[in-house]
C-alpha cells in the first residue's frame, strides 16, 4: 500500500498544479489591469498559459510609459529583446512589425547564436506587439531547446499577441482618461481639481507661494464680442501667464478668468518678482 501512494503522489501533484485555462489567465490579466495595477504586474501570469514544451517563453515592454520590463523566464538581456542593437533579430521585428522565425539559429549573429547555443536553444521565434498608436511596443520571445520543434506564430501564440495588445490599450486609455480629467479643455493648463491635488499634497509652512490672478474687463469681452472672442482671449492669457513662470511651477485655470500659480520652493523676494512679470 505505501508503495502505491508513492507512486500516486507525483501524478497528484501535477494535477493540483495544473496549466490554468486561458480564460483564467485571460481575466487574471485584464482585472489586474482594470484594477490598475501596474502592467509588469497584470501579464506576469502569461507564461503560465504555455505548458511546459521545451520552451523558454518572455515579454519584453517598452512602449505605455512604465519603465521597460520584461516577464516571464529570466533570460539574459541579449536574448530577452530589452538589448535591441542595430540589426539584431529584436530590432527587425520591432521595425517591420513582422515575425521573426529562426529554426536553426543561423539568422542570428554569431555572438547571439554562441550565447544562445550555451544555453541550449535551438530556435527561437519572436512577436511583435503593437500598442495603442501602432508601432510596437512590445516583443514576444519564444525560445525552443535544440532537438525541438520551432514555435510558430500559431493560435496560442496569436491569442497571447492579442491579450497583451488589449492590456496595452486598456493602460493606454485609462491613462488618457486619468491626464484629461486633470486638464482644463479650453486652455490645456491643470484644471481646479489638479491644483487642489497639488496644493493638498504641499507643506505649507516650507517656502510655498501661490498666485492668484483674475482679468481684469474680461466679462465685457464676452457680453459684446461673445466667446467666439473671449475662449481665444483665455487661451492667450494662459500661454502668456506660461511664459511667465518658471518651469517647475503649476499653473492652473480655476474657472471662467481665474487663474493660480503654484509655486514651490519660492522665496518672498522671488515671489515678488514672479507677480510683478
């Protein structure tokens, strides 16, 4: 009987650790990206829907303004795509938007094929990610061992493509939400709430000026000349105020002709100074 559950146990294992369904990966990801997290955070269980084949399999990102990352197996940066040299197989692919498939290693310099040889690949395939604006922003390395088939660009590895493309663009539009809901519309400059958050987050008692400045007749611009007149008058006076600053400085329009300046590490004769321009 003891030799028996010892000969179960591993199988059991397997089963408790099994490869998850793509849709729980597929949730897993975009809740995690929904939930904002941060993406080198929501893809790291991709490699988990490629079962253990003979491949060495990675995601490397650049493209959604978070620092360059890269999940899946840890692989040295030449063989990863975060090195891009010139000419390089990465390089290609994140030029021409195409696959690049190497089933025998000879399409690879001989520095990437001696490095890749020691480490006991064979092929490898890599895949282009496109982001929000089209270019890539990403690549897909899937390294096989030698005496294995090479990977190809089939429905696995086209559903992964199309997985990280959609979290790419969820980011990216989050993102755009989160910098327009912080902008005035009219002016382009930080809108009432993006200066409270500002000035919220400030110690008050540590060098901090904020300048307060309304036009002066600009309600007679409106009433005889109408807005057509008066949103081209704020959009001036904003670029003007701009101009004027210094470039740490927040600058923010408050509503209607109201305008504020926050000012950090800002002395009581700099201050004086600022108003005065």
């Amino acid at each position: 009987g003891d030799d028996k559950r010892g000969s179960e146990q591993p199988r059991l294992r397997r089963i408790v650790g099994r490869v998850p369904l793509r849709s729980e990966v597929y949730a897993s990801v975009l809740h995690r990206v929904l939930d904002d997290q941060p993406l080198s955070q929501a893809l790291g269980s991709i490699p988990e829907l490629l079962p253990d084949l003979g491949e060495r399999f990675c995601i490397t990102e650049w493209g959604t303004g978070e620092p360059m990352f890269t999940v899946g197996d840890d692989l040295p940066p030449s063989l990863n795509g975060s090195e891009r040299p010139p000419g390089s197989p990465w390089d290609i692919a994140s030029r021409s938007g195409r696959d690049f498939i190497s089933s025998d290693l000879t399409e690879l310099d001989p520095a990437t094929a001696a490095l890749a040889g020691r480490e006991g690949f064979g092929g490898v395939l890599i895949v282009p990610v496109k982001g929000f604006d089209g270019t890539t922003a990403a690549l897909m390395t899937v390294w096989t061992l030698a005496g294995m088939p090479t990977a190809d660009a089939g429905a696995r590895t086209i559903g992964i493509r199309e997985l990280v493309e959609a979290a790419i663009r969820i980011r990216f539009q989050f993102d755009e939400l989160r910098r327009t809901a912080r902008l005035d519309s009219l002016t382009g400059l930080a809108n009432r709430i993006a200066f409270h958050d500002s000035l919220s987050g400030q110690d008050l008692g540590r060098d901090l000026v904020v300048l307060y400045i309304d036009l002066d007749g600009f309600k007679e611009v409106n009433d005889v000349h109408g807005h057509t007149t008066g949103d081209p008058v704020l959009q001036i006076a904003a670029k003007r105020i701009e101009a004027s600053v210094r470039t740490a400085d927040l600058v923010a329009r408050l509503g209607g002709d109201e305008f504020a300046v926050l000012c950090r590490r800002c002395g009581r004769d700099e201050a004086g100074e600022l108003a005065k321009r």
